[in-house]
C-alpha cells in the first residue's frame, strides 16, 4: 500500500507539470499544487481507462498507457481549474 502512495505521487507530480508545460497560459501553482494537480489527473485519467477500456488497476497500474491517461486527466483538471479560476476575475475593475 505504501509503494502505490509512493507510486501515485511521484506520477503525479511528472503528470502535474507535463500537464503544465502541454496547456498554454500562466499557471501560478506551487509544488504541493502541482503534484496534487497530477494526482487528481491520475484518477480522472484512470476513469476514464477503466469506463473507456474497461481496464481496471489489477491489470496493471505502472504502465504506459497509464502514465498517458494520467497527463490526459491532468490536462483536463488543469483546463477546468483555468476555467474556474478565470472566472473569479470577470467583471472586476482594477
């Protein structure tokens, strides 16, 4: 259990900041941000594996294929917190 906590973060934090480098515009997140970012990208990828390909975690989780889902999800997660985040600042004069 401890090696797929392990695991889960340090594919997080790769998915986290390809997923950065991949969505243009500024992204001020931290470190700590950024690996969460990846992890939530992990499991929406991981989803939409298994709803997609009906492939679960028993059949392998460290693969390329994995690794993929997990930028995809992170990209999405990212594109969702701009949208969300951009909206804060609509209507605002300075």
């Amino acid at each position: 259990m401890l090696g797929f906590i392990i695991m889960l973060i340090i594919i997080g934090i790769i998915a986290g900041y390809v997923a950065r480098l991949l969505v243009p515009g500024r992204d001020p997140l931290s470190f700590v941000q950024t690996a969460i970012l990846g992890i939530v990208g992990s499991f929406i990828g991981g989803f939409l594996g298994y709803v997609l390909f009906n492939k679960d975690f028993d059949e392998g989780g460290l693969q390329p294929s994995g690794i993929i889902g997990s930028i995809i999800g992170a990209v999405i997660a990212l594109l969702i917190y701009n949208a969300v985040t951009s909206r804060r600042g609509v209507g605002r004069r300075v």
